[in-house]
C-alpha cells in the first residue's frame, strides 16, 4: 500500500511548456489527500523558490537534492551544508577560469557570480527570476552555501569535481548546469528523512522524476516512475515510464497503479 509519494518539480509536476501544473495533477492531488496519502515535493530547488506550487498542499519539502528538508509546518528537519574548503577552492579556480558562470545557494538567497546569455535563458525556462550578482570574495557566508549550481558541460565535470570539489557531489537535469551538493547529498537522503519522520518505509512509496538528479529517489522508492519526457538514463532504471507532463503522465500513472 502506498502511504507517501514523492515529485520533481520541473519537468515533472510542472510543464516546460506552461510553467503550471496541469489540471490532470492537480486533480489527483486532491484525490491522493482524500486517501490520506502524503504528497512530497523532491527538488533541487530552494525552499524560497516554491511560493507558486504550495497551493497544492504538501505534507513535506525535500529542497537542494535532499540537503534541506522541510515539513509542512515550516520546521527544518535536515539540513547539510557544502564544505567550506570546497567552496574556496571553487573560488581560487574562477579566478584562473573568468569564463566560469555558477550561482551559490543557501536557506535566505540565490546569487550568481556573473550571467551569461545562456545562464538568463536558463532561468527563463524555468521561469525563476535572474538571481542578483554578488561578490563572494567580500560579503557572503560561505558556511551558510547548501546547494552550487556550475554552469559547465556533461564532459567537464568529472574533472572539475576531481579536481576543483573533491568533496562534493554533482549531479543534474540539464546538459547546462550541474548540482553539486555535499558528498553523499542526494534525493534519496531527503526521502530517508521524511520516511523515519512520519514512520514509513520505502515499501509503502511511490515517486516521479525525469532528471538525472531524480535518479536516486526513483532508484529507492518501491515504484519510480519516469516521466515520458524524461532523459534515457533515468528511463533505464525506472519500473515505470509514463506519458510527458503535458500529456497526463502523472494522473495516467497513478491509475495505471491503482492508487487513484
């Protein structure tokens, strides 16, 4: 029986397309709260960046890939911090590389060392508001970073993280950018930490992604469904690939197992 189901946000609860969630989702939300089954929000996404889905009433936040989780009452039940010397390593090799875009990320605020005309596009797709540009060599808390996001290619990352944050992880929905979290960080840890807060186990869940950063979380839910506009490798590993977002695909799987 399912007891707890978890959701990606871009690509997943909401379209490319319309930046809203379809009517179909919404839908089914309320018909997953009239079965008392608890509704999760796994993003790699900040806190602050979620105003425009709260209406679909959350039991839970699982933000920054796992790093900071947040109950429905606003109290913050995990958080995990980038270390420090990872950070000012990342900062030492801008120096060297001027051409390096990347935006640090922390419970209060987004900033960008630089924009690009890639990095606006970017932001526009998701249709989040350009993150303000910020020196961090004179006035940021770099203990307070949780989440970077490094605008390097698929090819380049390997290397950057061997080299520049060994103690980091990366990961990512996007050939534009990659996730890079504290070593360990992923949506699974989020996951872990509602499942003990409400008492479940991974038998009684359920989750939906389509990104390379929802690998884990679908991995170790007891079904991960892959969104029909999900990229291959998390398609691979999937029980289940339903249809696109703009085509149902969460309500049409959520039938499709008999959990509405």
């Amino acid at each position: 029986m399912i007891k707890a189901i978890f959701f990606d946000i871009d690509g997943t609860l909401l379209s490319f397309k319309t930046h809203q969630v379809p009517e179909s989702t919404q839908r089914a939300f309320q018909l997953l709260k009239e079965k008392n089954i608890k509704v999760f929000v796994s993003t790699g996404r900040s806190y602050n960046q979620l105003e425009h889905i709260h209406y679909l009433n959350f039991d839970g936040y699982i933000t920054f890939n796992g790093g900071y989780c947040v109950t429905k009452e606003q109290e913050v039940i995990y958080k995990n911090n980038i270390l420090e010397k990872d950070i000012r390593s990342l900062l030492h090799y801008a120096k060297k590389r001027k051409d390096l875009t990347f935006s640090f990320m922390s419970e209060k605020e987004i900033s960008l060392n630089r924009a690009t005309p890639e990095v606006l596009a970017m932001y526009q797709q998701v249709n989040v508001p350009t993150p303000p540009i910020r020196d961090y060599e004179r006035d940021f808390d770099l203990d307070a970073v949780m989440q970077i996001n490094v605008f390097i290619s698929p090819e380049e990352e390997a290397e950057f993280m061997r080299n520049v944050m060994p103690n980091s992880v990366a990961s990512r929905w996007t050939p534009i950018f990659a996730d890079v979290n504290p070593m360990g960080q992923s949506k699974k840890i989020g996951i872990d930490v509602f499942l003990d807060h409400f008492n479940f186990t991974p038998e009684e869940t359920m989750s939906f992604g389509d990104g390379g950063n929802d690998i884990t979380m679908l991995a170790h839910t007891h079904i991960g469904v892959a969104m029909g506009n999900a990229n291959p490798e998390v398609k691979e590993i999937a029980d289940y690939i339903t249809d696109s977002v703009d085509d149902n695909g969460i309500w049409n799987a959520l039938k499709h197992f008999n959990i509405i």
